[in-house]
C-alpha cells in the first residue's frame, strides 16, 4: 500500500497520505515513521489523510490497534493531536476513532481536509491571539 510522509506546507503538523487497503499492522508501520519525524522536528499534530484508502480490519484488530499497538508501541507520541481525513460515506475507519478516543487518544475523523487543519491548529503557539497583542 503507497504512503507518504513528510511535513505540511508551513512545517506546523505532519501529513501521512495513505492509498489502499489499510490494516492494523500497515497503520502501526506508517505511524511509526511519521511519529520519528514529528520527533525529529519537534512536531505533535498529524494530518492523516485516507481519504483514499479503507479499513479493512476487524474490531478486534481496531481495538488492539489502539488499546495496545499505539498505547505500547515505543516511539508513538501519545499526547499527539491526530485529525484524520476520510472520503464522505466512508466509515471503516469510524471504530478506530471511538476507541482511539476511549484509549485516551486524540484522534478525531473529518470528511473536510479545512476543518482538519483548523482543529490541528487550534491553540498552536504559533498563531498569535484573537485581536492582535
């Protein structure tokens, strides 16, 4: 399954585009990387973009993807601001957000790449306050 991975535009979050099928042991693959260069450049947003790709996992593996692969998995930044982008209609990856979030992650689907950049942004240092200062 293609991906990439590499910093936004403005270097304020990481974007990690899956095409394809996605599993369990795929996803945790792909995190792993993307989670290194956050590391690397000091980054703790993640735009995941599947907007082209669908789960193909059961519940049980959605459940042990969040409840031990990414709670477990050294290298994972679990206080990572994670807005994840699917295609309208497309809910295979619905269960992974609900226990994502249940595991204490914050993960949060959209269906609008927009909307997803502003909730990454939200409270970033590097945005300056309503109003001017």
């Amino acid at each position: 399954m293609p991906y990439t991975i590499a910093p936004s535009d403005d270097g304020r979050y990481i974007v990690l585009k899956v095409t394809g099928p996605i599993t369990r042991r795929l996803s945790m693959e792909q995190n792993v990387e993307a989670h290194a260069l956050g590391r690397k450049l000091g980054i703790h947003r993640f735009l995941v973009d599947v907007t082209e790709s669908t789960n193909t996992d059961s519940v049980i593996e959605g459940h042990a993807f969040a409840y031990e692969d990414m709670k477990r998995t050294e290298g994972i930044d679990r206080a990572a601001r994670v807005a994840t982008v699917v295609r309208p209609g497309d809910h295979s990856h619905d269960f992974i957000e609900t226990v994502a979030r249940n595991a204490g992650l914050d993960v949060t689907l959209f269906t609008d790449l927009e909307l997803a950049r502003q909730h990454l942004l939200r409270d970033d240092p590097a945005d300056p306050p309503a109003g001017g200062a």
